[in-house]
C-alpha cells in the first residue's frame, strides 16, 4: 500500500507540472498522433494496390494497428526507458537513486512517467471501433476484461524487453544504441504474423515476442481460432518477460559501481 500511496503521489505531481504548461501537452500529443496517422496511411497505401494480404483484409489489419497502439501506449506511459543509459549511468543519476529507501526501477518508472503517452489509446481505440463496425464483429460482456487482460499483457511484454535492454548499461560502459534499433523491430507486431518468414515468426513469438502484443490478442477478437492459444497466452507471455527484467535489473544494480568522482 506504500508504493500505491506514492504512485498516486507522483502522478498528482505530475498532472499538476504539466497541466500548467497546457500548450506543451497538446503539442506532444498532436505529434505522437501524426506520428500515427503517418503508420495508418501507409497501411492505407498498401490496400489501395490490393484488397488481401497473405488472407488478411484491410480492415482486419487497421484492428491489428489499432489495437496495437493501446498497449503500447501504456508503456509510453509507464516505461519510458528510452535515455536510460545516457541520464542515469553517463551522467550519474543512478548514484542518487539508489540513496533513497525505494526500489531503483520503481523510482526511475516514476520519474520518466509520460502519462500523456495514455492519449495514444484514443486514435487506437477508435480505429479498432471503425474496423469492428465494417467487419461486423460481435463481441460479449466478458469481452471488455478480456481486453484489459490482453492489454496488461502487451504493456509488461514491452516493458519487460525495453527494462532487459536498458540494463545492459550496468554491465557495459559504452553508450549503446539498441534501444532505436528495437524500437523499429517492434513494430512487426503491428502485422499479421504470417506474412513474415518463418524464422522471423519464430523471432516475434519466442525471442521478441512482439507478436503477442498486437497480431495475436487481436486475433482472439477477429475470430480467428488457429491463433486463440498464441492470444491467451499473452498475460503469461507478459508476466514471464517482465519477471525476468526486473532480476536482471536487480543483478544490475548489484553490479553497479557508481560513476566514481
């Protein structure tokens, strides 16, 4: 209950900073939205020279993207691990982290906060209501949890890779530039699995399991049976990479020496 308390108190910090530099806010939110809009035209592009992709239509894709953009809005969120390396291992911030009686990974997840990042959802959640309504999908009341878990799933799959790729800094000390690099694999998630070569499905599923957080829980709601054990494993596919992040991050930080004087 703690750690809840001073969730909840950094995030009505939070609110309160950016609420006060309200233009920022709409700014940073009109640029991840064309950041999107530019994904979906290119989606857009592509179905305008055909009408099926390896036995997928293009609205069954636009509820892939869509859904896609919701978990990985909650790790926008929640994870944003993107200048780790160069703010608190090169510049020395670990060393004040660590002298608080806090969890460091805790910490560092409230001080990158972005909750803004949550506004992705939006633009996510209506592609998939457009797609949803052309596809004539039915959905049941236990849907909504359904979702939600899968949602849960996808964000901690994330931040389980980006938390294992941000604690290589404890173990190297030269700046390293896998995390751009990742980014851009992720997004083959955004599509169906299918499409890809059969080592790069092997890739996206078990080693990268980006596939889990969109193609294969948007499955479950496109109605396509052949995948609805890769979509239900999500949650556990989740738990499992976030698990391991968090002992590779505390065998990181019993590695760490501090950045010396």
């Amino acid at each position: 209950m703690f750690y809840v308390s001073v969730f909840f108190q950094y995030m009505a910090q939070y609110m309160k900073t950016k609420l006060q530099y309200r233009a920022d806010l709409f700014v940073e939110w009109l640029s991840d939205f064309m950041a999107q809009a530019v994904n979906l035209v290119f989606l857009l592009v592509v179905f305008g020279h055909t009408t099926m992709l390896h036995g997928w239509s293009r609205d069954e894709i636009l509820f892939i993207y869509g859904f896609f953009l919701v978990p990985y809005a909650v790790f926008g969120a929640f994870f944003n691990l993107w200048d780790f390396n160069e703010r608190y291992i090169v510049q020395g911030e670990m060393d004040r982290v660590l002298t608080r009686p806090l969890n460091s990974l805790f910490q560092i997840v409230l001080e990158r906060m972005e909750l803004e990042s949550l506004l992705g959802a939006v633009p996510g959640l209506i592609i998939m209501l457009y797609a949803g309504s052309r596809l004539s999908l039915s959905f049941h009341w236990y849907d909504v949890f359904v979702f939600i878990l899968f949602v849960i799933g996808g964000a901690l799959i994330y931040a389980g890779i980006f938390i294992s790729l941000a604690t290589i800094s404890f173990f190297a000390d030269a700046r390293t530039s896998i995390m751009p690099m990742m980014y851009n694999i992720s997004s083959y998630g955004r599509y169906p699995i299918d499409i890809y070569h059969r080592v790069i499905r092997y890739i996206l599923t078990w080693v990268l399991p980006f596939a889990f957080v969109g193609v294969y829980p948007a499955a479950y709601f496109l109605d396509k049976k052949e995948w609805y054990s890769y979509a239900f494993f999500t949650p556990v596919v989740g738990m499992v990479c976030f698990t391991v992040s968090v002992m590779l991050w505390n065998a990181g930080v019993r590695r760490y020496r501090g950045t010396g004087s």
